[in-house]
C-alpha cells in the first residue's frame, strides 16, 4: 500500500497489516502521522 499523502509505500508485518493507520479510508505512514497535526491531515485528503 501507499500513503496517501506522500505516497511512500507503507510496510506491512508479518499478519499482513501496515504499520501505519487508516483515516477515512485512506491508509497513512507513519512519518507523515508525526510530521502534520490531525486537522491537516484531513485538509490534505
């Protein structure tokens, strides 16, 4: 999967599941989780 910000390549563990999160249905890495704040995060999706 990709980020949907950035569109680096989010990892995945050994179930299967990306390190990283979903917001409105959009997966996000966790770099960019720590680089912008919630409110801009969703201004960017």
């Amino acid at each position: 999967m990709k980020c949907a910000i950035c569109s680096e390549k989010i990892e995945n563990t050994f179930l299967n599941k990306i390190v990283g999160t979903f917001i409105k249905k959009k997966p996000i890495c966790p770099e960019c989780q720590k680089k912008y704040s919630k409110e801009e995060i969703l201004k960017k999706l």
